[in-house]
C-alpha cells in the first residue's frame, strides 16, 4: 500500500486547507449524480421545446417584426433565443440556490459536518458556486448549440460567447438568492414565493417574449431591475447585433458585475457567520 509523504512542516489539513473549495465543488457535483438525468433531460429537452415551440410555432403567427439587426428585421427566434438561454441559466440557480441551501444548513446539516474539517465557510460557499457554475456551462452550452441548429443565433460564432452571458445573468441572479437562503433557518414557503412573485414576473415582463419599450412604462421598472433583461440585452447585442447606445451596454455589465459582487459578498457573510456562531 502506497502512502504520502508530507513537505516537513506541512499539517496533514494543508491540501484541504488550499483546496477545500475544489473539494467542496467535488461533493456537490457528485451529489448531482442524484438527479443528473434531471439535469440532462432538462439541459437539452427545455431548449429543444422552446426553440421548436417559438421557431416553428407562435413564429409563424407573427407578421410584424419585433426586432432588427444591422442588416434589418431578424426572425423572432432569433429575438427570443438569448432570452431563453439566460432563463436556463437563472432557472439553474433558482434550483442550486435555495433548497440545496436549506437542506446543508437546516435537514441533513451537511454544511455543519463540512465546518468541523479544515474547510473554511467561505471555501464552502465558493466549492458550492463552482459546481453550480458547472451545471449551468452544461444548459447554456447545450442550448447554444441546439440555438445554431435551429438558425437563432445571428452570427455562428456567437455559439461560443452566449454561454458566458447566460452565467453572469445566473450568477447576478443566484448569488443574492443563494445569500438569502442562506439565512433562512426555517421553510415556510419563501422560496415557493421567490419562484412565483420573482423568477415568474421577472420571467414575463423582462423584454423575454417581446422588447421591453412595448409594456407600459409603469412596468419598464421590471426590466431595468432585473438581471434577466441586463444580460437578455447584452446577449441579443452579441447574437445579432441588436442597436444599444454604448452607455446603455455600460449599465447592463455594471448592474451585472455589481449583483454579482454583492451577491458574493453577502453570501460569504452569511455562511460564515452562521457557521461561526
């Protein structure tokens, strides 16, 4: 039997200590075995549904273009594809961040084993981010490329960025959730409401299914506050070449970048101390 032999001065909880994120992401990925047909069916039917639904369904019942490229009118499948990607990417953290929160902090106590070892509280937070971070890179990928298939994208090579818009409005999103979950230490129905009074409206009335000048101004405030419409807007600039005045495309990876930060911040606050208290 082979054995490991430690730098001199090294502690046997070194390697943890450095890398207790990595193991952390580990666990989570592994935990996700659990219901990684979920994950698959979902990552590849969802968008495979919605781009035949639109493309090949309400597409054909609309007769006025909704949007135009630098090259004029595009198909609204191409209008509506960007939207649907960053939807994938927040629904996945809607899921990732809140019950999967509540069952390490609250039903199986996983989080307080985790604490006992040399794993830091921030180290938790960030292994359980870059599992997520994982799952989501799978559904945005996956529907970049069923996107190119069906002809929604307005430049192929946009396949490759697409993705990494869909995670930043998953993250803008999920890291202020995941912070919020994170201080919840009894289930009463608060994410049931973050599902139905948030991610739904956010859903609807952030520019997904039709631009957002067309709602009534008393609801253009839905969009400007949502991370959905901020990175919906970069991805349709990036796909197809949407008109954005520079100062707009500004505000879109401030407000972006900004929930991200703070989501993080907040959230390595609250785990530790929760963990620490």
């Amino acid at each position: 039997m082979s054995t490991t032999t430690l730098p001199d001065g090294a502690a046997p909880e070194a390697p943890v200590r450095r890398l207790g994120a990595w193991y952390v992401a580990e666990y989570r990925l592994r935990a996700m075995k659990a219901y990684g047909w979920t994950i698959v069916v979902g990552g590849l039917g969802s968008p495979l549904l919605y781009l035949l639904g639109l493309g090949m369904g309400l597409a054909t019942f609309i007769d006025t273009p909704v949007a135009s490229g630098p090259h004029g009118p595009v198909d609204y499948v191409v209008f509506v594809a960007p939207a649907l990607l960053v939807t994938a990417a927040i629904s996945v953290a809607t899921e990732e961040f809140t019950y999967v929160i509540m069952e390490g902090f609250r039903w199986r106590k996983l989080f307080w084993g985790v604490n006992a070892t040399p794993v830091e509280p921030s180290q938790l937070a960030g292994g359980i981010v870059i599992a997520v971070l994982v799952r989501m890179l799978f559904t945005t990928v996956a529907y970049a490329v069923l996107a190119l298939a069906f002809g929604a994208l307005g430049h192929p090579w946009t396949v490759l960025v697409l993705p990494f818009v869909g995670i930043l409005g998953g993250l803008a999103f999920g890291l202020p959730l995941m912070a919020y979950s994170a201080g919840l230490t009894e289930d009463k129905g608060q994410f049931a409401i973050v599902q139905r009074f948030i991610f739904t409206p956010m859903f609807l009335f952030s520019g997904t299914f039709y631009p957002l000048s067309t709602l009534p101004g008393w609801l253009h405030w839905i969009g400007w506050v949502s991370p959905l419409w901020h990175a919906t807007q970069l991805g349709r600039v990036i796909s197809y070449g949407e008109s954005e005045p520079g100062w707009l495309i500004a505000v879109h990876v401030v407000v972006l970048v900004g929930l991200i930060v703070g989501g993080w911040l907040a959230v390595r606050r609250r785990f530790t101390r929760r963990l620490r208290a």
